[in-house]
C-alpha cells in the first residue's frame, strides 16, 4: 500500500499540471485576442489625443 500512494500523488499531480495548462492556453487563447484589440482601440484613441 505504501508504494501505491506516491503513484497516485504523482499522478494526480500530473493531471493537475496538464489540467491547469489546458485551462491557461484556452484563457490565453479567449482572453488575449480581445484584450490586444481593446488595447489597440485604447492605442488608437491615446494617438487621436495626441494629435489633437
């Protein structure tokens, strides 16, 4: 039994590390196209201001 348990907290271990990257990327993935077009609208506006 005692040999078991280290497995199962390596693999759960694992699975929480593969989880936890999946959940990124696909925040990153939803997430940064709209931040990065809010921050070129912010761009735009701050380049108008400017001008102005």
């Amino acid at each position: 039994m005692p040999q078991i348990w280290p497995l199962n907290w390596v693999l759960l271990f694992v699975f929480f590390i593969i989880t936890f990257l999946v959940f990124v990327s696909v925040l990153h993935f939803f997430i940064v196209p709209q931040v990065s077009s809010s921050l070129e609208e912010g761009y735009s506006s701050n380049a108008l201001v400017w001008k102005w």
